[in-house]
C-alpha cells in the first residue's frame, strides 16, 4: 500500500516529525508503530489510514524532502551550479533530522528491508533533481548520468553526516570538488563541456 500523500497531507506530516523526532533520541528499529501514533496525538487506526508500516514513513519523508529541494530551485543557468543548489537545497531539508537519518543507515543492518525503501527512493529523487537541473535522464545516457550524480552526492552525504560546520562549509567543498571532476571527465571524454541545460522535448514527463 502506498503512503496516502494526497488524502491526509496534514496527518502525514505529523507522522513523519512523530518518528524522525523518536528515532532521532532512540533509533529506528527501536520504535514501534504504536509509539508513532501517540508521538502524533493519533489512535492507531488513525495512523492506519496513512501509513502501512514505519517503511512508509520513510516514503513519505524521502517525498517531503523531494518537495523542498524543488520549491524555489533555480530555473536557469549552467547545469552544474543549478545541480549544486539542488544538492545543497537538499541536505538544508535534511539537516534538522540529522540524527533519525544516521540512525536508520545504521538500523540496515537489523532491518535489511528499509533498503527497499531507501534505494528506490533515493534513485527517484535523483531524477528529479536532474530534471530541475535541465540534465536530460532519459535512455541510457540518462542512466549513466544519474549513476554518475549519485556518486557525487553520497560522497558529499557522507562528509554531511558530521559535517559540524555552521554553513555546511565541509559539506559544500565536498559537493563542489565532486562536480568539478565530472565536469572535467565529460571534456576528457569528448562531452565539450557545455553550460547551459538541454531540456527534454516538450509533452515528456519526468523520468524518475
């Protein structure tokens, strides 16, 4: 079943805070669904109706941060500063669950399924980052370029997670050097290092 996004937005915000908030003082697989709801002032059956399981939740979070890195993205502009801002408008989203984040990476290795969760979520937010970015993702160049994108922003995920500079200094020299050598790989490769952003066809919908 899938999160119930649409028809309780409200409710699902409250979940998502309720558990990020516990797993962030006790960690993931400590916490039980039953707790969430009281955390949310919300009977069980109530959480029922917006979630299946604490996976969901998960979904529902890696959807919020999806969100805020899109609202206000720069619209031109060379792809890699726009891709920067994304990446950086993300780990801002992120930054306030520090805690609940680390500690469900580290509840993979008791609870392997939040990976199915995690991954796919991960690869969708990436295209549309991509998307905002004007980076075309489709076929199988498209796929290498995510694949590419997502290299660059783990490594900048991992200095983030101790990353105790006030501006995510750490963070964004990470983020920088990881575009900066892609940059330089798609010359050497004969890629010309274009600027500006080639949009998919118009009537095309996003491939995430």
């Amino acid at each position: 079943m899938a999160p119930q996004t649409e028809a309780r937005p409200e409710a699902a915000a409250r979940v998502v805070s309720a558990a990020f908030e516990l797993a962030g003082l006790r960690g993931w697989s400590r916490i039980t669904l039953a707790e969430i709801a009281e955390a949310a002032g919300m009977s069980l059956a109530e959480l029922r109706g917006v979630v299946s399981s604490k996976n969901d939740i998960i979904a529902l979070f890696l959807e919020q941060v999806d969100r805020r890195t899109l609202e206000g993205a720069a619209t031109t502009g060379a792809v890699r500063d726009r891709l920067f801002d994304l990446a950086m408008r993300r780990f801002d989203a992120l930054k306030p669950h520090r805690d609940a984040i680390a500690a469900i990476l580290s509840d993979l290795r008791v609870e392997p399924a939040i990976g199915c969760t995690l991954l796919p979520g991960f690869w969708r937010s990436l295209g549309w980052m991509m998307e905002a970015a004007g980076l075309d993702n489709r076929g199988v160049a498209g796929v290498i370029r995510r694949k590419g994108l997502a290299a660059i922003y783990l490594n900048a995920f991992r200095v983030w997670l101790s990353d105790d500079s006030p501006d995510l200094d750490k963070t964004m020299a990470a983020l920088d050097r990881g575009l900066q050598q892609a940059e330089r790989m798609i010359r050497l490769c004969g890629g010309g290092g274009q600027e500006e952003p080639t949009p998919a066809p118009a009537g095309e919908p996003p491939t995430v």
